[in-house]
C-alpha cells in the first residue's frame, strides 16, 4: 500500500465525529469579520473553510468505509456520539456563509437543505440509540458540555432558515420564519433540559481537570447561536406577521440567552485556570479545543445582531474584544493542526 494512502486510512481510524468544529470555528469568524467590515479576512476565511469542509467530508466517508465499527461505537457512545451534530452547524455556518459573503442562494439553500437532513437523521438516530441500548454509563461519565451540540445544530437550523427567508417571496418566507420560530423554541427546550443534568453533574460528582474537556464552552456557544437565531427572528418581524405580536417575548428570551451565555465567559474561564494553572493538567493540542473556538465567534456574531436587532449600542467594543480573543485562538489552534498533522507523517512507516 503506498505510504500516502496508508497515512490517511491510519490517520481516518481515530477520526472524532466532532471534527467539523473546525469549520464551525473558521466560518463563524469570517462571518464575523464580515459583520464588522474586514472583507478580506471573512472572503479569506470562507474559502479556506470550504477546503477544510470538503477534506473533512473526505476523510469523515474514508473513515466510515474504511472503520464502519468505530463508527458504530461512537454512534453508541455517550460522550461521543453528540459529535455527529457538528456536521449540521457545519452545514449551516457554511450555507450562512455562502449566503452572506459569497451571495450564493441556491447553494446556501443546498447547504441547509444537507443540513435539515442530517439534523433528523442524528437526532432522532442518536436518542433512540442511547435510550434503548442496555449498557448505559452512571451520569458523572455519560455526560458533557458536548451534549449541547444537539442545541447547536439545532439553533443552526433556525438562523439558516431566517437568514434565507429574508431573500424569498412569500409565502415562503413566511413559512421558513415559522419554521426558524419553531427550532429557536425547541432548541431552547432543549438546552434546559440537557443543561440541568450538565450542572448537576458539575456540583454534585467528583470533578477532575480531565473531566473539564474542552466540550464544556460549548454551555456558552449554545446559548450564543440561541441569541443569534432569536436577534435574527426580531430582525425579520416586519415579514412576519405572526412574528410581531410575539415581539416582546423575542426580545425577552433572546436577552435571558445573551444573559445566560454572558454568565458562562467568566465562570468557564476561572475553571480554566483552576484546570492548567492551579491542578497543572498539561495543555496540549486537541481537535476537540475547536469546539472552545467557535463559542468565542458565537458570542461575537450573536451580539453584533442582537445590538442592531434592539439597538443596544451601547454595548460597544465587546463583540470587538471577544472576536479578537477568538481569532487569536484559532490561529494557534491551526497551527496546532499542522503540527499535529506534520508529526502523524514524519511518524508513520514508509
């Protein structure tokens, strides 16, 4: 076998099903600098995401050819298995994407039409599955902030439908507004529900620094995309009917979720410290820190639009600063990836 075809099948065999947060992460930030005026750095970004979209759905269908019972396994594994809705976001940050920056409808159609697809496959997929399987893990090892990226994909599929629906005729748009209402509402349910056994878990089991897993600022990102896709919903009242005469319910929850992810920032970054500066657990590259990168982007893009969707201006720089953090940690996180990348050839047999 030669030794490129032997390097990507050895690498596809411990492949994360949550590797799309890399393109979660990439195109959050280009729609991020494209929000804020930097055309280059957001075209930049949205062509580079497009490669890693497609090299990663390369490798992700090389790994299921080639390790169907990994697949499985992590289909049925409770901290694994919430992976798979990386692939959704991934679908609707892209078509988002393709939207905003490239002006492409059909295909950001196309996009959050693979999306809508994958969404009811792993959701309904995924929750049979580990509810009916025998062998279950006790809650303190069964559970984590990767949970939430079912919230994600979710909320992922009501910004997509609001941002599309305000680039068709009615009564389309009508209907792609009720059906962004309807994901933004159960996305919230949702979040409730899995964030209570989260927090549980958090106060009343042993916690390690290897239990704090990068997953876990994924409890901000999902309240994040909440804000956006609700900030989007307040934006689109004036096509919607239906829409305006829940106004003041909008603008309330979409405040608790920018309130609530606001809350998490400063607790996530103490049990940070308290993970690598006080208990020193070693801080080393990690494709799962991509899943920290992306609520960092969120947060950015969900207040830039809640500021312009109810005219809370004066929260000023902070989208600013946080999209600064963000971008910083996705560059050494890609270089993180190449050097990762670098090793795994230098170190497989010819």
């Amino acid at each position: 076998m030669p030794r490129l075809l032997r390097h990507v099948r050895t690498s596809t065999e411990t492949l994360s099903p949550g590797y799309f947060s890399m393109v979660m992460a990439t195109g959050i930030l280009s729609l991020a600098a494209h929000l804020m005026g930097l055309p280059h750095l957001a075209i930049g970004l949205f062509w580079l995401n497009w490669c890693l979209f497609v090299v990663i759905g390369v490798l992700a269908l090389m790994h299921l050819y080639w390790h169907p019972k990994r697949v499985r396994d992590d289909l049925f594994n409770h901290l694994n298995a919430p992976g798979f809705f990386t692939f959704v976001a991934a679908c609707s940050i892209l078509a988002s994407q393709s939207l905003l920056i490239g002006g492409n409808l059909p295909l950001a159609a196309l996009l959050g039409g693979i999306g809508l697809l994958a969404w009811v496959l792993f959701t309904y997929t995924i929750f049979t599955v580990l509810t009916v399987k025998q062998d279950k893990p006790e809650l303190a090892r069964g559970i984590n902030g990767g949970w939430l990226l079912a919230v994600v994909a979710t909320q992922s599929m009501a910004v997509i439908a609001a941002l599309i629906s305000q680039h068709v005729d009615q009564p389309l748009r009508m209907e792609l507004n009720f059906f962004a209402l309807s994901m933004w509402l159960w996305g919230g349910m949702l979040y409730i529900w899995m964030m209570s056994l989260i927090f549980y878990r958090y106060t009343f089991f042993a916690f390690s620094p290897a239990d704090l897993s990068p997953p876990y600022w994924i409890n901000m990102g999902a309240m994040a995309i909440s804000t956006l896709a609700g900030s989007l919903l307040i934006l689109n009242t004036p096509h919607a009917p239906f829409l305006n005469s829940m106004l003041p319910f909008l603008k309330g929850f979409t405040v608790f979720y920018w309130a609530t992810g606001t809350w998490w920032i400063p607790m996530l970054i103490v049990l940070a410290i308290w993970r690598h500066g006080v208990r020193h657990f070693p801080f080393t590259y990690d494709p799962m820190y991509w899943g920290a990168v992306f609520p960092l982007g969120m947060y950015a893009v969900s207040t830039l639009r809640m500021m312009e969707a109810m005219e809370l201006h004066f929260l000023g720089l902070l989208p600013h600063v946080i999209f600064g953090i963000g971008l910083c940690a996705w560059a050494l996180l890609f270089t993180g990836q190449l050097r990762a990348l670098h090793r795994q050839w230098r170190d497989t047999p010819a």
